[in-house]
C-alpha cells in the first residue's frame, strides 16, 4: 500500500495533462461555421428546448392529473428555454467571429 499515490497527486496530474491540452488545442482558431450550420444550430437548439419542455409539461401531467396545464406550463418554460439557448449561441458566434471596424457602414434612406 505505501506505492500507492495519494488522491491529489493524481488529481494535479489530470488537471497538468489537461491543461496541456487545451493549450495545445486552444492556439488554432475554431474553423468558421457556414450560415446553413449556424441555423440549422438555432433551430435545432430552440426546437430540442421546446420538445423537453413539452414532455415534461406531459409528464407532469400524467404524474399530478392536472390535465391541460403541465403541457401549457411546459411549453412555456419550453420556449423560454429555447430564447435563451438561442441568444447563447448567437453570442457564442458573435464572440468568435466579431465584425472588423473597418466595415463600411450602409447609409438608411433618413441619412441621405
């Protein structure tokens, strides 16, 4: 038992190597995402967040006897879940691909 390494040390170790790691991975940018992904992403995060909403709301249902308002509760939390989720992304991409300060701007029809 004394070969044995105490729980820290390894702990420390994992935290060294994965570090590491990430070091090595974090120096390249992540590659662009096209605008089809990146919708396909909203929708896909909105619809999801919707769904577990609705079953849950369901489940609630079955579980409580509370006929209607599970689902319409569900559904709400639901959708509220799928802005967040959708606002996070968007940040998410606004972040790693923020527009350059030398874009010209498009004049309005009330600045001519």
């Amino acid at each position: 038992m004394a070969d044995r390494t105490p729980p820290e040390d390894a702990l420390s170790d994992l935290r060294r190597r994965v570090d590491a790691a990430r070091g090595e991975s974090g120096s390249a940018p992540p590659p662009p995402q096209s605008p089809a992904s990146l919708a396909l992403r909203f929708g896909g995060e909105f619809g999801a967040a919707i769904i577990v909403g609705a079953l849950l709301g369901y489940g609630a249902d079955a579980f409580l006897h509370a006929s209607p308002w599970g689902l319409i509760v569900g559904l709400g939390l639901g959708f509220a879940a799928g802005v967040v989720n959708v606002v996070r992304v968007a940040q998410a991409y606004s972040r790693s691909a923020p527009v350059a300060t030398d874009t010209p701007s498009i004049k309005d029809d009330e600045e001519d």
